[in-house]
C-alpha cells in the first residue's frame, strides 16, 4: 500500500500532462485539417503535376531508349 503514495502523484502528473499536451494541439490548430491528410494521399503526384508518363525518360535517363516517347533531331520530346 505504501506504493500508492507513489502512483498516484505520478497517474496524476501524466494526466495533467496529457491535457497540458492536448490544449496545445488545439490550440496550435493541429485539428483544423482532419480530412486533409486522408484525401492528400488518393492524389496521385505525377497527375497533379500535369506530367504525362508517356513522356518520361526510361531508368537511365535516355529518352531514345523508352518505345513510348519519340524525340525530333534536336533532343525534346515530341
């Protein structure tokens, strides 16, 4: 029983921290955005970007080695 003199300061010093912890959140605005983050990951970055994944360079950097991509005499994609 002489334990409890002990658990309990320390159960109460984490409660108040664990609010002290959630008023800060609220107060900082971590809860504004709650959907946010879960709609951010379905887009997809190469489609935002505009980028046409016909029209990248294969692994190695050589736009002549892709089947997909056709490149005129001077260098730039078609």
């Amino acid at each position: 029983m002489e334990v409890l003199v002990y658990l309990i300061p320390v159960a109460l010093l984490m409660g108040v921290a664990g609010l002290v912890a959630f008023f800060w959140a609220l107060k900082t605005g971590q809860f504004e955005d709650l959907d946010g983050a879960g709609m951010r990951i379905l887009i997809d970055d190469e489609d935002a970007l505009g980028a046409d994944p016909k029209n990248q360079p294969d692994f190695d950097g050589n736009p002549e080695k892709n089947p997909k991509q056709t490149v005129d005499p001077e260098g730039e994609p078609k």
